[in-house]
C-alpha cells in the first residue's frame, strides 16, 4: 500500500523545484572531484531513465525506439570543452558557454519531428495537419519527460536549469555534439551537484516564480 504521505512529498518537490542560473567565466572553471562525479554519475542517468516514464501518444520509430525524445549527456569535462568551443570557435557571446563551464552536468533533451518542414510544404494540407497534429503529441510528451527529470533532480538536491539552449541548439554545435541533424533541442537541462555548490559564482533566479497564481483554474458549470 503506498505511503500515506506520498502525495505531501510529491507536492513538496514539485513546489521546491526552482529556476537558478549559475555562471562562471571558464577560467575559473572547477573540476568535479572523481569520487563525486562517480557518485553523482549513476543518480543523473537514472533520474533520466525514470523521467522517460512520461507519456506519449505515438510511437516515433527511429531507431526502432518508440520515444519520440532523446537525452544527450555531457559530464562537467565535456561541458566545459563545449564552453571553449562556443567561445573560441564560434565566438559566443551570449551565457551559454558561462552556463555550460558552471555546471555539473548538462542534459540536452531533444524531440523528433515527423518530418522536416520542406517536406511538410509539400504534402497535401490533410496530410501536413495529421503530421502537425501528431507533432505537438511529441513535443508535448517530451516536455513531460523533461519535467520529471527536473524533479527527479530536485528530489535529489540537485540545482536544476531548463535553458530553451540557446546557442546550443545550433547546427555547429549539433555537429560538435554528434547530435543527429533531425532531433530539435527542446531543453538545455543545466545541473549543478550540491558538493559542488559554491556562492561565489554569480546566480540569477528565475524571473516568474513570484508571478504565479491560481487564477488560471476554471471550474466548468454547465
């Protein structure tokens, strides 16, 4: 039987789940210990294999896998290379290659579109509507699974960003990555361990959290 305080538990961490940016100029980049980033390794992927739990409508079959999302992993090492390369290479100069070179961790979550827009130009108007239709049904579930992955991360203690990417989203840095030309970045998920919080880097917190309501609920009366 489950535990009578779950629902109390579930509602605290949805409600615990904050946005907070975390930058540092990549010369003051700090490498995460070995012993915590094994340590931390195994809790990020299986926060990510629990957040594939969302629901989703269709089965995308690429790959002969069903989700239509993809989770693409750099550890602080490869984030810290993508920094340099945002920056040297392509000139960045914009917050991504200070948000990558922060944190411990950064999930690219992607979803796949039915088929390219050149090609939905040329389909017939039922056609492109049913491929529309079916589109938003993935992007909607991937938007789940990157939700729970949030608070999976949360539940964890783990400080969590959901940047929409950027600069990430890209074909340079797509091709950088090794991310397939076809998926689209749905959320550049920022994470920080909480060995390694430290309050002198700089820290934004996200803009709307006190603009929240419950004004939005409408019982419907008929």
């Amino acid at each position: 039987m489950p535990d009578k305080s779950t629902p109390e538990k579930v509602e605290s961490i949805i409600r615990a789940r904050k946005t907070e940016k975390v930058l540092c100029d990549i010369e003051t980049y700090r490498p995460v210990p070995a012993d915590v980033a094994e340590r931390n390794r195994e809790i990020v992927l299986q926060a990510i294999q629990t957040a594939g739990w969302a629901p989703f409508h269709y089965p995308r079959k690429v790959d002969n896998l069903a989700e239509p999302w993809r989770a693409h992993v750099l550890w602080d090492e490869q984030a810290k290379q993508a920094a340099i390369y945002m920056r040297d290479e392509l000139n960045v100069t914009s917050k991504e290659p200070r948000l990558a070179a922060a944190c411990s961790a950064l999930v690219l979550v992607t979803w796949l579109p039915e088929c390219s827009a050149s090609e939905l130009q040329q389909d017939s108007k039922v056609e492109r509507e049913t491929l529309l239709a079916r589109d938003e049904e993935h992007l909607a579930a991937a938007s789940a699974m990157v939700q729970n992955l949030l608070l999976m991360l949360t539940a964890h203690d783990m400080g969590n960003y959901w940047s929409s990417g950027g600069k990430l989203k890209g074909p340079e840095m797509f091709q950088y990555l090794g991310i397939p030309e076809q998926e689209k970045l749905l959320a550049a998920v920022f994470i920080e361990y909480p060995e390694m919080r430290d309050d002198s880097r700089e820290r934004k917190p996200g803009s709307l959290r006190n603009d929240r309501s419950d004004q939005w609920i409408r019982e419907v009366t008929l």
